[in-house]
C-alpha cells in the first residue's frame, strides 16, 4: 500500500502531462534515469518494479531462445519498424522502451506474446502454446528491464488507468 501511494505521488506529474497530451503514440521519455542495480546483460530494474531479478534473469533466456532471431537479441528490434515490409507486413519494434510496446498495458502485452502479433499488421506467430503465462511473463519482467525508469514509470500510469 505505501508503495502504491508513493508511486501515484511521483508519477502524479506524468500522469497530468499525458492528460494534457492529445497523442499516446508519440515517442517514449527521455532521460538518463538512475536505478538500483544492473540485471543480467546490462539490463535495468529497480525496486519499486513488478518483476523479481529471478524473473529478468528466467525471462532473459527465454526471450534469446524465443525472440531474439525477430526482436534482437538486445531487444533492440528492427531500426524500420515504422514501415511496412514488402509483404505489407510491420517488421518487429524494439522492445528495450524506444518504440511503442511501453504505450500497452500489460494484459495487451501478455495478449500479443500468446496470440502473436498479426492481427496487428506485424508477422509475430502466437506463444499460446509453446509458452505459458509465468514464462511470458517472464519475458515481459526481462524485456521492461531495459526500459529507463521515466518509461516504465509512464508505463506503470498507463497499465493503472487501461488495465
């Protein structure tokens, strides 16, 4: 509970100025942000975060044994993810809190793992039924630990209010 009173008090301010902001799909906060200790593969994650460093380390080996090959093996994505392919396709975004994935809240992050990511316009093929939820999740907690703490506190104000 404390916790959650003290991340509505700092995020506060973020949430006021996505409010005031008339599109969600602009591009993620910048910033150097400070945090409080270095995961597996220079990843970041803090205390405050949902995910354990048990789960970034687990989630670290599943996304180079699942994701990778599209994604990167830095999370880094496709630079052209913006523009479709010569099938019509979108190519995989970078997923390391520089292109759109931080805009979802989590049920829709968990949503795309398991049921792939062509009904929105991308080539991603479903999980449901290689991986099971704890280990999406898994992948999630190691993903968002590359993301800089301003984008995952704007994430967090995101997942409160859609999820």
């Amino acid at each position: 509970m404390k916790n959650k009173s003290i991340a509505l008090i700092l995020g506060m301010p973020i949430l006021l100025a996505l409010g005031a902001c008339s599109d969600e799909k602009g591009t993620p906060p910048s910033g150097k942000e400070k945090s409080a200790a270095v995961a597996p593969s220079g990843a970041l994650y803090v205390d405050n975060r949902w995910y354990s460093p048990e789960q970034v380390k687990r989630g670290e080996a599943l996304f180079q044994q699942n994701c990778a090959e599209c994604h990167k093996p830095d999370a880094s994505g496709d630079p052209n993810w913006k523009q479709t392919d010569a099938e019509g396709k979108l190519p995989p975004p970078p997923l390391n809190g520089t292109a759109h994935a931080w805009h979802h809240p989590m049920p829709m992050l968990q949503q795309i793992v398991k049921n792939g990511g062509i009904p929105m316009g991308g080539s991603m093929p479903a999980f449901k039924e290689k991986l099971t939820p704890e280990q999406i999740n898994d992948i999630l907690a190691w993903v968002q630990s590359h993301w800089p703490d301003k984008t995952y506190t704007t994430w967090m104000q995101i997942n409160q209010r859609k999820s």
